[in-house]
C-alpha cells in the first residue's frame, strides 16, 4: 500500500480525482490509465516524501543532543518499484533494477569524507559485515565453525581513507 499521511498524500498530485486510493497497489492491471499511473507514482513519491521529512526530525534531534557526530547511519530499502516498465506495477515475480536498485546512504562523521559516491554495484547482504568494519567490532561467530566460508563482505575499505588514497581493496564474493 502507498498511504503517505497528509500532506504528503497530495503533494505530488493534489487535483486527482480518480478512485485510486494507495491499497492494494500490486493488484492493479497493467491497464491502468495514465492519469491513474500518475497517482500511484505521486503516492509512492509521497511515501518517499514522508520518510525524508521523518528523517530528517530524527537527524536534527539527534545533532540537537550532540549524539550526531559519534553514530553510524545507514539508510537503504529493501526493494524498488515497477511502474509498468515491464508490465506489472510493485516489486514482485521480477529482478529488474527498478526493483532491485535501492539507495544505499551511509554516513559516519570522521570516518567516512562526506558527498563520497561509490558507482560499483553492491549488495545488501554485505551490510553487516561493512558495519562491523566502519565500527571496528570482530565479527562474532554465531554457531558457525571458524573455518566456515563468509558469504558477504566487508566493503568498508571502499568507504575509508585508504580507498580514498588509491589504494583499492580487493574484494571477492562468494
């Protein structure tokens, strides 16, 4: 469901008129009209919106009690969207970049050179590992041999000074 609160519910298309209201978005038809198409992108954006605007409360209190400067923050989501690029609207029975491409903030005053961007791909399941890096904790080895192969990967070398110096890591996925 795309249901943005007021007045993120309208910011992007506030003379709607049509009986779309946000439910049950992956069970409309491929058949949808544009002027409707329009409202569940306008929804969608509004959802989007609200979590900035939410967001951004959370940052600023956080700066406010001087926590700001000593905290880790990631942001990402889990999946995209599809509007029709394919012939289906929503996230599932498809692996297009529409909705497996995500953003993937990551902010660590001190540590990591603010406005870096990274252009290589990554994958989410390299998170953990890449937090237990910026933040230096040892990986803990939950009911697993020390020997057993990691599946995902540390890529806070690519967010730390060396990378920033030339010296890029080398990374292998499992």
């Amino acid at each position: 469901d795309f249901l943005p609160p007021p007045p993120w519910d309208s910011l992007f298309d506030p003379n709607y008129a049509g009986s779309i209201d946000g439910r049950d978005i992956e069970g409309l038809s491929p058949d949808i009209s544009e002027q409707d198409l329009a409202h569940v992108v306008a929804l969608y954006d509004g959802e989007i919106a609200f979590t900035d605007s939410q967001l951004g409360v959370l940052f600023d209190s956080m700066e406010e009690r001087g926590l700001r400067q000593d905290t880790l923050i990631v942001v990402t989501a889990d999946h995209g969207e599809e509007f029709l690029e394919h012939g289906r609207i929503g996230h599932a029975m498809q692996v297009f970049d529409e909705s497996l491409r995500v953003p993937l903030i990551i902010s660590f005053p001190g540590r990591i050179e603010p406005g870096l961007v990274i252009e290589e791909q990554v994958r989410l399941m390299d998170l953990p590992q890449t937090v237990l890096g910026l933040t230096g904790i040892k990986a803990p080895q939950i009911g697993m041999p020390a020997d057993a192969p990691i599946r995902s990967m540390d890529l806070s070398p690519w967010l730390r000074d060396d990378f920033l110096k030339g010296s890029f890591p080398e990374l292998v996925a499992f």
